[in-house]
C-alpha cells in the first residue's frame, strides 16, 4: 500500500547493508497515527515520487532524496556498467571473490563514499534510523552524538615487536570498540557507529586506521618489518594524529618559515624524482626532455628542513632518522596558514601553482621574476637555482634606459642597460635581440635572460639604427620619427624632438606654400593639401607615397609640385618613371598645366643614350622598360627627384625593374598609386623602401616581422604597427571623402541561371575538383595545395561564364552570356556607353564573337594591344563607339574613359579592390553623368561563394594594409569547402 498524502506522514532515513555496496542509505516516508507515531506502513522516496510529498519536506530533504537516489543499486548499475550485463550478474561478476574486477571495485567505493560523505553532513538535523530486518526503515533511532570524539594512536616498541593500537576518547571516557558491534557507516571522514550512537572525529581520520580495531585489540609489528613499517606507515600518522611513543623518540621541532622558489632548468639528462620531504641541501626535481623549459617549486623551510609545497599539507612534517637500533621522529610543525598566504600571493602575481610547481616556458619564467623582483624580496621569498643547472643565471633586476634626440639629420640615442651591478653596453645586444637569442653571459659568468619585452619593444629599434663606430653612438634616420614618438608614448624612452617634425605624423599644421606662378590652372582643396604635403616632405628630405584612389588628380598634383620646385630654384632634372601606355598622357597634361617645364620624353629604339642631354631639361618622362635596360647609364645621373607612376610596378623585389629603380640616384623621391598594396604587404616594404631606404628594414626582417604575422596569422597588432611606421609618408584618401563634386556611383549585382547543359557540365566538374582538394589538403595540408585549389577554382569560374572557355567543341548557350547581351541591348537602344571588364580574354573574344555577327562597333584592350591610345580616343571621342571591351589586367590602371557611364564586370575578381579600380576609369573627375555598374554573378556557383567570402573579409580589402598574400592564399580549408559545396 502506498503512503495516503491526504493523512499525516513523516520522512525518515534509514540506514542498511547492501551485499556488494556495504553500508547504506534510504529515504521514506511513513505514515503517522492519531496518537503522531510512525507506523509500519511506509513508502520508498525518490527523485521520481519526492514531488508527491512535498508539503512534508523541506529544501534539505529535497537535497536529500538526490543524493541518496545516487548511491542506489539501479545507479550504480547504470553508471558503472557499460558493457550491459544484466544487473544479477554486473554484481556477482564485478564482486566475484577470485576474478571480481578490483579496479571498478574501487572505482564504485570511491563514488559510494563521496556521496556518503554529502549525506551524512546533511543528514545531521534528521532523524536516522537502522533498516529492521523485516525492512522497516525505522525499526531502530540512531542518536548523533553532538561533541567530536578524539583518536590517540598508541605504539609500544619492545626487543621483540612493537604493538600498535587506537585510544578513542569521547567527552573524556575511553570508546570500546572492540566486539561491540561497532561498525564504520564512512571510512574518509570516519564515522562511527557503536550500538545506536553515531560518532564523527575531532579531526579526519581515516576510517581504515580503526577498522582493524573493531575485533582485535592490537596489530603487532615483527622486528624484520618495522623499519619499513616505520617509514611507511608511522610517519605520515605520528604528521597527521597525537601518537604516544614507547620505545622510540618523537622529537617536536619548530623554526621560522622561509618561503623559497627553486628555480631548475628541465634537460634531457634530468631525471630526478621529487619527495615530499628533504634536507635543504637537496634540490632534486622531476624534470622533462623539455630544454627550453624549466620549473618554478615553492618549498618552505623551517630550520635545516625543507618542505614541498602540499595544498592537504598537515600541519606537522615528520622525517625518521635511525641511529644503530634507535628510531629518533622528528615532528616540525607547520604554519598552515602563513604558507597559504604566500600561496595565495604567487597566485595573484600569475603564479598559479599546480601541486606547487609550475612548468614554464624559460623566456616565461625569468620575465615573471624580473617583474616581480621587488614585490618577492619584500615577502620575503627566497630565489634559488638548483647546483646541477648547467648554467647558473641571473635572477636579480634588469633595466634599460634610452633616450633619443633630434639632430640635424638623424636621432642620436642614448642607452642604459643594466643587469643587477653591471651596465652592458647596448651594442652587445643587437645582435641578440635581432636574432631573438635571449642568453647574455654577464662578466660573473653568470647568463642574463633578455626579456622578452625587450625583443619585443627594441627589435625595431635595432633593425632601423645605424650604428656610427667613431663615436660609438647609434644614430636613426628621422624618417623613424613614428617609431621614436611611439616609444615616447609607450614610456619606453625619452624623446627630444622639434614641434615642427610632430607635425608630420598626424598631417596637421603644415605650412601652406603658394601655387608657382608657372602652374595654370587650379587645384581643388584635397590636391592642394597633398601638394602641401610633399612639399614638407622635401624640406626634411623625406621620400612619400601619393596613394589617392584613381581619379582625384595625382597628375596635376605632382606636375606642379615639380613647377613649384624649378621656381625655388632646382637645377637638376627630374625623372619621371611609369608604364608606357602614361607617357602620351603625361606629356599631355605636363602641357596643359606646366607649360613653363622644359620636358623631355625619354624613349624609343632611337633614343639618344647620353645623359648629358638631361641637363637642358625640367623633367624626363620615360617607362620602366628603359630604365632597366638604360641602367647602367642611368644610375649615374643625380636627379632632383625620382617619382614613379603606378608604383606597383616595382612591388616584386626581385624583379629586375625593381633592382634597376633601386639604384637610381637622387635627392628626392616619390611614388603615386592608386593601389600601393595589391596582393601582399611585401609590396608595399618594396614601394616604401625606395622612397625611405630602412624605413621598413631588411627585406627578411620585414618578412619576419611584418609579413608573415599578418598575412599568415592576422596579426593586428603588427598592422598597426606597420601603419604607423608609414603613415607619415603615405597619403591615401578615398574618394567618397575628397571628390564631393563626382556623380554618383550606382553599383549592382545582377545574378543569372546557368543553363541545364552549363549547369550539368558544373556540377561535374565541382565535384570532381572538390574530392581531388580536399584529399590534397588532407595529405599535403592547405599550403601545398594552393596550386590545385587554385586551377580548380579558376575551372569552375569559366564554367560559370561560358563552358566554351575551357570547351571550344561546346555548342550550348550561357546562361550569363544571354543575360550580357540582354543588357547590351537594352544600353545600345539609348545614349550610353559601356565598358565591359574580364579577367578572362577568352569571355571577351566570346563577346567580340556576338558583336562581330551584329556588325556592332568597338573599342577593344588587351594586354597584346599595340595601339593602345588610339584605341582610348576612339572610345572617348566616337559617339559610334559605344562598347568598350577591356582586359582587367591590360586596362584596370591608367585610363582616364570618362565617356562612359556604364561598367560591366563580367566575372568577379579574387581581389574587389581590382575592380573597383575599373570603375574607376569612368567614375573621375571630368565625369558629368551617374556612373552604373553591373557585376554579372552566375548563382548556385563559385562565383556566388567568392562575392560572399568578399564581404566577410570586406575589412580585409578596405583597409590600406590587407592581412592576404591573395585571396587565394587567405582561403582557409572551411573556405575551401564552402566554396566547393
């Protein structure tokens, strides 16, 4: 019958014995009589059924019902028995006298007891009964005792053996254990139940040091064992209980506590295993192959004994010396307390001390010391280093003054590095510090660590100083100005430098310079502030890059800087480099706007190869092709300034063009682009590098430090870091903020359905190259694998244009194609012209093919284009003409195609920075009309996944300096898949 919850009850718990699981607990509820007694009519509790009950139970009994259901014979069952036996035979073959499993064995009583241990804390406001043999759960009240008995071990040792037993006192009156049919309901803590009264310990005690007790007087240790016995077992106990000795000394000691950290480099030679108890002179270790590391242990000393840290240390140590026969315990006590607050204050200081040691990186480690040098010496924390290191450090204080200031062309810096007594030189770091070694043998022999901080903070500084050995002084250009300004920052050194050099980091308070008189026409207010700008440059001799979007006018800018020059009074020519397409316009616009220069184009198969022509010339036009073949003569001529157009034409350092540039001579340089970083930041250490030679360093330095961080790691902290460095010497503004005057830019995706044919021959292919890479990438990894990602990709990109780019037996329609000439259609019925961008010739000669059968005129680029000019006017000054087909490579720079007001993009590029440079070439100034553009998406395609990898990385691309070699090699293999889904 169950309990009625309408009629009076009670909860009890019950305790009783299980056959397998020992002593344990249950949860009822009885009903009650008229008269408030229980009666024999009761009910199991559990989480099931406890909701049932509860008016009658409290939150405690809640708790109650939880923690009993867990030691319960269907939980352990559950829980312990993965191989699902059924429940008869999971006990009788885990508990199998001779092939029982011990390890679950074990496994069950450490969770049993555990949970015990709860209980019975919770348990001691309820009344506890023992389970009746007919099941009653309340057959017997077990009353709690409320004061905490004391256990006395006692040992007496005579010629023979040594007998051990317990002393067990409550309230003063020894505890008869002893065939008292006493029994252990815990063993950690014990508890102890004799007759109906359940005792707990003053302190805790192990359950399994009584039990033996409870049916035999005394355990008797034979000679031939005791000084094992000794050792192994008296010792831990005479640390943790009162032990009365007869027969042998237990000797109490006690000595102020010295915290210590021991400090020991981990080798492969070192095998050492630590104890946890020894004498001072010992500072064995456990140790790893691990060279680059070593470990921080907290031990303590009390007198000529030292202790390792333990967090369940007691509050005594005990060491066993034997002399001859005698037996002497030494007993040290401990102050608990004390050693938790030192604990608690490594804890605090980044010291978090696993079993009181700490495995650190050596770097690490000898960083932590340093830094908190003076707050351990003020806790009293003792440094040591073990005798067997194979080297002995430096553990003291280490500090670096520097101070820098401005001269006439350079930052003189002053250095102060010290070591504890010695001050080193900061010569002797350098080395060091660039090659990121961190171990300096100080004149004691003893190895300083270099902190880490310090590679990190004057590495720079090191890679960009020059070091002047007559005065043994280190010198920085002051085109480093960012730097030293961002050590004064950082309270790094200190900094005297003119107000009017501060000016040019933040581009603010530049002296205005007049328009030269020979200069016709105007410049809008952006140009005349960049034309500013360069002007102040020249005055310290600095290099800079004019990085506008394309389109606001570097041309006109730079034309009359160079007039603003020849009227200061240069008397040497200036040489102007860029593509050949340029040179027709240049000269142009160096009519139009500089009349008054006397300007030479310098070019040809004829031309004239003596230099001493250029002295009768303002300014020398000429390409990147003549300079690298006319180097040799060209290098020795010292221009005024050196500028080159469309810079990116030197961002491979290793290009001959590049190394050709790199040896011209002059006093000033400068550089115009619209894109100064197009596919990794080495471009731009190779574009600055020439205006500002060391500005970023060493090309492998800069690999190092710069490009490998942020294109592999993304590392924001080295982006700004390399911004800051050229910013003073970059001037890039964006169009949306300067060129308010422009039409507006309408810009749209426009998405197409592959045709069946198309799409079928697609998804083919996708799938083909999607199991290829992605088993690639599995055996070689995603570096190795770029090339194939790479050509399947650019497969899956001309399927989606038109499968006859890869097919030319493909006789199908495109879907995209058919949605191009639509458009066209439409544009060509009204006053409009169009540019038309691919990446792909063979998508435009598809389009010249279509245009060709409609008799429809055009305009066509590529890199094979010989009359390139000629082909821009035609456009621009036809009314015919109202298509232009455009290789994005050929004619993404350069061209000034106002005459549109439409673009198309037919096929997306890796890099949108690419084409918005395109759009560009309509949408500049001298545009009068709205500019349109349509990308045409093919959907369900690559080209789809690429458009959103492009707006997920959107930062990526806006900022000057992007975080991808390509976007290619930013593709991650989750990219990777998602494209090829």
């Amino acid at each position: 019958m169950k309990v009625a919850t309408t009629q009076p009850f009670s909860i009890v718990y019950s305790l009783f014995q299980h056959e397998y699981l020992g002593y344990l607990f249950g949860s009822y509820v009885v009903q009650v009589n008229g008269k408030g007694e229980l009666t024999l009519l009761n009910q199991i509790v559990s989480s099931k059924n406890v909701a049932e009950f509860s008016k009658g139970l409290d939150e405690n009994d809640f708790e109650l019902v939880k923690a009993i259901d867990a030691i319960q014979q269907d939980t352990i069952f559950k829980k312990f028995n993965p191989k699902k036996l059924p429940a008869l035979d999971f006990f009788l073959k885990v508990y199998d006298p001779q092939k029982g499993d011990k390890l679950i064995q074990e496994a069950i009583a450490g969770y049993v007891e555990k949970w015990k241990v709860d209980i019975l804390e919770r348990l001691k406001s309820k009344d506890l009964y023992v389970m009746g043999s007919d099941d009653n759960p309340a057959w017997k009240k077990i009353q709690w005792m409320p004061e905490r008995a004391k256990v006395y071990f006692h040992f007496k040792r005579n010629e023979e053996n040594t007998h051990y037993y317990p002393n067990i006192k409550y309230a003063g009156e020894r505890l008869h254990i002893r065939n008292q049919n006493a029994l252990l309901v815990c063993d950690e803590p014990a508890w102890l139940l004799i007759q109906d009264k359940l005792y707990h310990f003053d302190q805790s005690v192990d359950g399994k040091k009584i039990r033996p007790f409870l049916t035999k007087p005394q355990i008797i240790i034979p000679r031939t064992v005791e000084e094992q016995y000794f050792q192994r077992f008296v010792v831990p106990l005479v640390a943790a209980y009162e032990v009365y000795a007869d027969g042998f000394e237990i000797k109490y000691e006690t000595a102020e506590l010295i915290p210590i950290l021991h400090l020991t480099e981990l080798t492969h030679t070192s095998n050492k295993v630590a104890t946890l108890f020894e004498p001072t002179d010992d500072d064995d270790i456990i140790a790893t192959d691990d060279t680059s590391q070593v470990v921080l242990e907290l031990s303590f000393r009390y007198g000529n004994f030292l202790f390792k840290f333990d967090s369940f240390a007691a509050n005594a140590n005990v060491s066993l010396e034997k002399s001859g026969d005698s037996y002497l315990f030494h007993k040290v006590r401990r102050d608990i307390r004390v050693e938790k607050a030192k604990v608690l204050l490594l804890k605090g200081l980044g010291l978090d001390m696993l079993q009181g040691r700490k495995k650190m990186a050596r770097s690490e480690a000898f960083e932590w010391l340093r830094t908190h040098h003076f707050t351990l010496k003020e806790a009293g924390i003792q440094i040591r280093q073990s005798a067997e290191n194979g080297k002995q450090y430096f553990l003291g204080y280490s500090s670096i003054d520097i101070s820098f200031e401005e001269g006439r062309d350079w930052f003189d810096i002053y250095a102060k590095v010290r070591f504890g007594e010695f001050e080193i030189p900061f010569i002797k770091l350098k080395n060091l510090i660039l090659a990121r070694k961190k171990e300096f043998t100080l004149p004691n022999g003893e190895i300083a660590i270099i902190p880490e901080a310090w590679l990190t903070a004057y590495s720079e500084l090191f890679a960009f100083a020059e070091y002047d050995p007559d005065s043994q002084q280190f010198l920085l250009r002051k085109h480093h100005l960012a730097l030293v300004q961002e050590f004064a920052e950082d309270s790094l050194a200190k900094v005297i430098m003119s107000r009017k050099l501060e000016q040019l980091r933040d581009f603010k308070e530049i002296d205005e310079n007049p328009l030269p008189e020979g200069f016709v026409g105007t410049l809008r207010p952006y140009q005349k502030a960049g034309y500013d700008w360069i002007n102040f440059l020249n005055s310290y001799r600095f290099g800079g890059c004019l990085a506008d979007d394309m389109g606001l006018g570097k041309t006109v800018t730079t034309l009359a800087m160079l007039q603003y020059q020849k009227e200061k009074g240069a008397n040497r020519p200036s040489l102007l480099v860029m593509p050949t397409s340029l040179l027709y316009n240049w000269q142009l616009e160096a009519q139009r706007f500089t009349p008054q220069l006397r300007v030479l184009v310098y070019t040809g198969t004829y031309r004239d190869k003596n230099p001493r022509q250029f002295d009768d010339y303002d300014l020398i036009l000429t390409s990147y092709g003549i300079v690298r073949i006319d180097i040799d003569m060209l290098k020795n001529y010292p221009f005024h300034y050196i500028i080159l157009d469309e810079s990116q034409a030197i961002k491979n350092p290793s290009s001959h063009i590049t190394k050709a540039v790199m040896q011209l001579d002059a006093r000033n340089r400068l550089i115009l682009t619209g894109t100064p970083l197009e596919n990794t930041t080495m471009d731009l250490w190779t574009q600055m590098t020439f205006v500002n030679p060391g500005l970023l360093g060493s090309q492998s330095y800069f690999r190092s430090h710069f490009q490998v961080p942020i294109e592999k790691h993304n590392d924001e902290k080295r982006s700004q870091k390399l911004y800051s460095l050229i910013k003073p010497f970059l001037l890039r503004r964006h169009k949306s903020q300067v060129a308010l005057d422009l039409p507006p830019k309408v810009e749209s995706v426009h998405y197409c359905d592959m045709v069946e044919e198309q799409e079928q021959r697609y998804e083919e292919t996708k799938s083909y190259y999607r199991n290829y890479i992605l088993e690639q990438i599995e055996e070689e990894g995603i570096a190795k694998s770029q090339i194939m990602v790479l050509q399947g990709l650019t497969k899956l990109r001309q399927l989606a244009n038109h499968p006859r780019m890869i097919d030319e037996e493909y006789e199908g329609e495109s879907g995209k194609l058919e949605e191009i000439q639509t458009k066209l259609e439409e544009l060509l019925a009204g006053d409009h012209k169009v540019l038309i961008f691919s990446q792909f010739i063979r998508h435009l000669t598809i389009l010249r093919r279509y245009l060709d059968t409609r008799g429809i005129r055009y305009a066509y680029l590529d890199g094979s284009t010989t009359d390139r000019q000629a082909q821009v006017e035609l456009f621009q000054e036809n009314d015919e003409i109202k298509i232009f087909l455009i290789s994005l490579r050929a004619g993404g720079l350069g061209l000034n195609l106002t005459a549109a007001d439409y673009v198309f993009i037919l096929d997306p590029w890796w890099n949108p920075a690419i084409e918005a440079q395109a759009i560009d070439r309509a949408h500049r100034i001298g545009q009068q009309r709205t500019v349109f553009t349509y990308k045409f998406i093919t959907k369900n395609s690559v080209e789809e996944k690429i458009l959103d990898l492009q707006r997920s990385k959107q930062k990526l691309f806006n900022e000057l300096i992007t975080t991808e070699e390509s976007f290619v090699k930013s593709l991650t293999k989750e990219d990777i898949i998602d494209l090829l889904a």
